[in-house]
C-alpha cells in the first residue's frame, strides 16, 4: 500500500496537510512520523484497530493537542494550533463521539448553542427564536433529514440523527474540513446508512471530510482515500480503486499475524 493521487484530484492542493507529526506523552511515544492530508471534497478515512493512534492524531488536528515535532499547513501556510478555538477558527472542526450536545434542550438550542441570533438592543436582547428555527430547519434538509419540529428534545432523535444534527452545525458555521470520530461505531445498520448518506451529501458540498474509523466497510462506502495507522506508524495510503476491502482488513489485523493465526484456528477467523 503506497501513496496514491486521487484520480481527477491530483491538482487540488490540501486544505490541511499534517507532515511527519509526532507526539510524545512523557517516555510514551503516541505518534512517530505520522503524515495526513484532506482536499476538499473528498473523504480521506483514518483507519486502525484500537490503540493505534487514532485519538491522540485527530486531538492534534484539532488542536486538543500540540505536535512534538512534525509541521501542520492550512491552506499551504504552517500553523500552530494552541486550542481547538484556534482549529475551528482555520475551518477545521471536529464532531466528537460525545457530539456536545444536552438531550433535554431542543434541537435548535443544541444547534446554535452559543451562537443563537439575536434581536433587540443592549438587554432587551433575546433569541431570535424564530430565526433560529428557520435555519435549523433547513441545514437539517439540506442533510435529509426531516425534523417533526425543532423544538423537540434533541434527546428523542436517533442515535444517526444526532450525529447529522452535529455534522449540519459544523458545516453550517464554516467547516471546510470535518473531522468525524468513529460516527458510526454505535449504530444499527439503518442509522449507519443515514450517517454515511450525510458524510457523502457533505463531501458533494466542497467540504473536505476526515472519517476517523475501524469500519472497512463503512470506509469503503464513502471513502475517497484511506490511510492506515498502526502503533503510531503510518502503514500508507491508497486510492479508491488501488486498494480492496479485504487488503485494508488484513493491514488493520496484522497482515502476517493475522494469516498465521487463522492458519492454527483451521482459517475460522
């Protein structure tokens, strides 16, 4: 598995581009040499079984976490994030497996949450609830979903919606990459299918995706791109057409490992 342009692509330059990241807790070294980039629109899936640095690399990203050594570039210009605000702020953003979000409060003040239009003066200031709503209403169309009403609890939308209601809010306040922790790690098949269908509705609307996943199927379905990490090690990166399914399953397994296991189980695993 070797670095490989995406076909129609290979003229559009990074948004973000990660360069020989490395990062180290105390004695422990988390990341060695990792190199990551994402165009606009395509999704470039992160793929590793646990503990192979998924986490610590999209903190790093998004600014939870400073690189110990290695270079980030934003728009081909070096960058230092001191604070996911600092991310956000470059466009890039990132939906969490917790999503943020308070499931009593409605869906509109979860979308907004923070950042609500306002009408009035001075304190006389106040929500623009009907505002609000509006636009609320619509990034969720625009995402396929139909709310039965904004106001409803958050709380009461399915596991996928809430994943879109995250994703729509990103995009809405000015993501150009979105980075996607493990979205669909806890959902059934149909809320999957939601979820993927939205990763690629975002991609068609020019935003550059980072789908962080142990899933190879779910990688395969949208993926434009797909990089392997093990250990902290960038194993590599290949194209949509260059790579199999079963090939991305055997790297994240172990390779040999792997083969030489199902050999003593009588090739059951």
């Amino acid at each position: 598995m070797t670095t490989a342009p995406i076909i129609g692509m290979t003229d559009v330059p990074p948004i973000i581009e990660m360069s020989d990241i490395e990062k180290h807790f105390g004695n422990i070294i988390a990341l060695a040499g990792v190199s990551f980039d994402v165009r606009a629109g395509e999704c470039h899936c992160l793929l590793g079984d646990n503990g192979a640095g998924k986490s610590t690399f999209i903190k790093t990203m998004s600014g939870v976490h400073k690189p110990t050594k290695g270079t980030i570039r934003v728009n081909g210009a070096p960058v230092t994030f001191g604070s996911p605000r600092d991310a956000m702020e470059a466009g890039i953003a990132t939906v969490f497996q917790d999503l943020a979000m308070i499931p009593l409060m409605s869906v509109t003040r979860n979308f907004f949450m923070g950042r609500e239009p306002t009408k009035g003066r001075g304190p006389f200031r106040r929500m623009d609830i009907k505002a609000a709503n509006a636009t609320c209403v619509a990034a969720m169309r625009s995402m396929g979903i139909n709310l039965r009403g904004p106001d409803q609890a958050v709380g009461t939308l399915s596991g996928g919606e809430r994943q879109t209601v995250a994703i729509a809010r990103a995009v809405h306040f000015g993501a150009k990459v979105l980075i996607l922790d493990e979205p669909t790690s806890a959902l059934g098949v149909r809320q999957t299918s939601n979820v993927l269908a939205t990763i690629d509705r975002v991609r068609k609307q020019g935003v550059g995706v980072v789908f962080i996943t142990h899933n190879v199927r779910h990688a395969m379905a949208v993926g434009d791109r797909f990089t392997v990490l093990n250990r902290g090690r960038t194993l590599g990166t290949a194209a949509r057409g260059d790579i199999t399914a079963e090939a991305l399953q055997d790297m994240m397994a172990g390779g040999q490992d792997m083969a030489l296991l199902e050999g003593s189980l009588g090739g059951t695993v």
